[in-house]
C-alpha cells in the first residue's frame, strides 16, 4: 500500500467530497471551487540510496567519536586482563607461598 498525500477537508471515505460530514444532509450541494493539492509520485519516493546516506552518517560519527570511546574501552579491557590474571596467580600455589610470608 503506498501512502497518498493527497489532502481533503472532509471526512474519510469512498466520497471524495468537502465540509459535507457534519450534520451530513444528503440533499445539501457538495461545496464547488476547492482546490486538491497532491505531490508527484517521484517527490514521495524515499530514494534508493537512503540505507547507504544513513550508513556513512553513522560511520562519520563513529570515526569522529572514536577517540572518547576507545580510550576508555582500551582501559577497561587492560584492568579486566590484569585483574583476571592477579586473581589467578593469588589463588595460585606460588601466590599462597607468597602471601605466607606477608
């Protein structure tokens, strides 16, 4: 189904009429001389290109974000790596031999 953007001032339904749905009396003349603006099919087009616009917006961003999310990112993966091999070696024979003579 492709979207119209085709504008009526009445109420939707098979009719197309104007300002005729409010206390709708059938013998009433439909109102005359108002205008029906549409746009062309091709100005309703998204484009065929829209994913690869969106793509090297976002990449763009990305390239001119990237130092304040690498440095932290770099800094958490070094602690996690520290972190897992201190707790290894504590829980190690040499790291109990060790944290005896303490």
């Amino acid at each position: 189904m492709r979207p119209s953007a085709i504008r009526f001032s009445g109420m939707p339904g098979p009719r197309r009429e104007w300002i005729r749905w409010f206390g709708d009396k059938e013998g009433i003349a439909v109102q005359r001389g108002v205008y029906q603006y549409s746009l062309s099919p091709f100005q309703l087009k998204v484009g065929p290109h829209w994913a690869r616009g969106y793509l090297e917006g976002a990449l763009r961003h990305l390239k001119g974000e990237a130092p304040f999310y690498t440095v932290p990112f770099l800094f958490g993966i070094g602690l996690y790596v520290w972190a897992n091999d201190h707790y290894a070696y504590v829980h190690s024979k040499a790291g109990h031999v060790e944290g005896e003579d303490v």
